[in-house]
C-alpha cells in the first residue's frame, strides 16, 4: 500500500477504470453465456472494488492529516511524538500508554498536570502510529507493542524508583500484560479493552482461521474504524489495514490473569461503545482481582480528551499521588 495521497488517488483511478472495464466483460460474458469467465471476472472485480474502498478509505486519514505538521523525511507527526519530563524527584514515575489508532497526544490534557505536580512520566509512540506511513500496521504483530511497552517501562525505571501505568483502551490492555512480566505500582486504566466487545467475537474467531486474513485482505485491505471529524484537533487513524485489527485482538491472547497482582483502578465513561466495562468488571470480578472504579456521565470512550478531561486527569493525579 503506497503511503503517498498523489499515488492513492492515482491507483483508484485505474483501480476504477479497471473495475468499470470488468463490469461491462462480466455482461458480455454473460450475454454470451461464457459463466466460468465470467465468474472470475466477478471475483475479480469484487478485489478491485474492495482495494478502491480501502483507498477511499485511506484519504480519510490523509484529509485528516492535513491538520498537522509532520517531518518531510520520517513522516513523523509534531503532535504524536514521545514526549517525557524528568522532574527532580527520582522515587516515582509514569508510564503513559496509548490507545489505538492514536499516539501519545491523547494525554495533552493531563501531561500539564503532571508537570505541575512535579512528576516524571515517559509517553511512547506505539510502533506503527503517529506518522503518515500506515504500512507498518500491514505488517504489525502484537509483540511488537509489547516490546515498545515493556523497552518503555525498562528505560523509565532507570530514573525512578518506581512505576506505575496509566493506559488508554489498548494502551490499558498493554499495561495489564506489562504488569504480568515487570513490578509495577499502580495500574491506572482509562476504558482499558480487556475484552472485545460481544459484536466482535465472531469476527475475532474468523481472522484467527489461517489463510483468512490474507484471503479478506484482498477484498478489504483497509477498514474504517471511525468517522472523519472536520473540526477534531485530535490525531487519529480513521481508517487502518485489517492486519492491525488482528494484532490488536492478539494481544488479549498474552494475558494471564493469574499473574496480575496489582489493584486496579479503572476510569470510563458512560458513552462508551467500544469497550464493554461491564465485560471487563465481570472478568476481573471472577479473576478476584481487586479493582476500584470511577465513571464519567458524560464522557465516551475518550475520557481523556472529551467533555470531562478535566476532572479525568485530576482523579488520575490523585490515585497516583494517594
């Protein structure tokens, strides 16, 4: 998949020249009774035209891109970079996981708190995200995450004594399987996607089938995971390669929750329709994993950034400061 908007807009051209062409032998064909050919002329049209959606759908992010500045050579948005402060005080620290889809912006409003409160914290950029470039995510495994999170977590505790997490929908995920493999102190997890929602489990089952990702990758390379926001300062991926939602769904096959040891706090919102709290306080609930709970009335899944970010980020400087 070619990264370049000029280069998209030029393959749907004769991605639809050669869709229309298809079309108009598909009728011949049939005309002429010539079924077999015709047939797989109708397969082939129908990769065509799903190759043409998932460009289309690919402009949605590059529309979206044009908010933002980004390094002509790396691609690397200014909005998405890592970003850290390393305050005097050496006994704790903050290790600040994203979501998917997004970067390290999605914690522009309560960074300044934590400045404020003196506290040193790291935030990464997940591997894949946070620049123009979606090929990574054609490509992207679970562990790769996982490393980045853990390589994080390993660079931030040379400089405190101690660490604890707070992560976003996946970013909440990782920092629960991090748990599992490095001592941590607090778990703070912001619409943590423990679980997938009940809607996605089938397609869950059907991508680990071998040979189906690749066979649905023909027809639908790209999905739209969002709506295009006109007026959103926000930096997100509204559409990503099919293979990213695989290894997003992966990551819930590393989790042990035998291994977890740390109380949970979790934050959400009662918007939110794409992670199922009520799943994730069911499952820790049978784990007899302790957890305390804070809900936001008019917030969605990005509690974060939405209407309540004010108050999120000062319940979140409070459980690390208790």
């Amino acid at each position: 998949m070619k990264n370049s908007e000029a280069k998209i807009k030029k393959e749907m051209i004769a991605l639809e020249i050669l869709f229309t062409v298809s079309i108009a032998l598909i009728i011949c064909l049939i005309f002429l009774a010539k079924y077999i050919l015709a047939g797989v002329l109708i397969l082939t049209a129908s990769v065509v035209f799903g190759n043409i959606i998932g460009r289309k759908n690919l402009l949605m992010n590059f529309n979206h891109f044009k908010k933002f500045s980004s390094d002509k050579i790396t691609g690397q948005f200014e909005v998405a970079k890592p970003t850290a402060s390393f305050s005097e005080e050496k006994k704790h620290g903050i290790l600040l996981l994203h979501g998917f889809s997004a970067s390290p912006q999605e914690f522009r409003f309560l960074i300044p708190l934590l400045k404020e409160n003196n506290i040193t914290f790291y935030a990464p950029r997940l591997t894949g995200f946070g620049i123009a470039d979606v090929t990574n995510l054609q490509f992207v495994q679970s562990m790769q995450w996982l490393r980045d999170s853990l390589e994080a977590f390993d660079l931030l505790s040379q400089h405190v004594e101690e660490v604890s997490i707070v992560g976003h929908s996946m970013g909440g995920l990782l920092a629960v399987i991090l748990s599992q493999q490095r001592k941590v102190k607090k778990l703070v997890l912001s619409a943590p996607y423990l679980i997938e929602n009940k809607n996605h489990k089938f397609k869950k089952k059907i991508l680990k089938i071998p040979g189906v990702l690749c066979l649905m990758s023909l027809f639908l390379p790209v999905v739209k995971k969002s709506s295009f926001e006109e007026n959103s300062d926000r930096f997100v991926y509204h559409a990503v390669p099919l293979h990213s939602i695989k290894a997003l769904w992966g990551l819930h096959s590393l989790l042990n929750y035998s291994k977890i040891k740390n109380e949970m706090f979790l934050l959400s919102g009662n918007l939110d329709n794409t992670t199922n709290m009520k799943l994730n306080e069911e499952i820790l609930t049978e784990k007899k994993i302790s957890f305390q709970k804070y809900e936001f009335e008019k917030s969605g899944h990005n509690i974060l950034e939405d209407f309540e970010r004010e108050v999120v980020a000062k319940k979140i400087i409070d459980i690390l400061k208790t």
